[in-house]
C-alpha cells in the first residue's frame, strides 16, 4: 500500500523478513528519498495487502495522522521523497 500527502509518503511493505528488509534498506538509500522514517515493524501470520495490485492513493494530512499515530509527515518536512 502506498499513500500520499502532498510530497510526504506513507508504505507498508510486506513479505519476508529479509524482502521487507532489503526493500526499506533500498529506499533509506536512494538519493531520491528524505527523512525516510521507520514507524512501525511487526510480524504478521500472513499479508494484509496481498491480494493488492500496487496503486498509490493521495490522501490528507488528517488520514495520514490518524494512520501513523501523532507523526505528522507535512511538519517533518517538504517532503519524503522527490
């Protein structure tokens, strides 16, 4: 799942534990990408967004608040990624 706010961004990704890994190692490395913030690492028994195709989804502010806790991504910063 892939959300945005603006220039700010919000993903989950899923998979292995090395996949999730390499994959968010990738992105923190990417020229491409700021303030790239870990929120949250859990297991899970098995994929919520599985079934999923990728699409990315602009949302508000308010949404991504309510989906990150009080991490406001617009007052970290102009933006995520550019």
């Amino acid at each position: 799942m892939l959300l945005h706010s603006g220039r700010s961004f919000f993903q989950v990704l899923e998979g292995s534990v090395a996949s999730v890994e390499a994959t968010f190692a990738r992105i923190a490395s990417d020229k491409r990408h700021r303030r790239v913030v870990r929120l949250m690492a859990m297991p899970a028994e098995s994929r919520v967004f599985g079934e999923w195709t990728m699409a990315c989804a602009k949302v508000s502010n308010a949404t991504i608040l309510a989906l990150t806790g009080d991490v406001d991504l617009e007052a970290a910063g102009p933006s995520l990624c550019s």
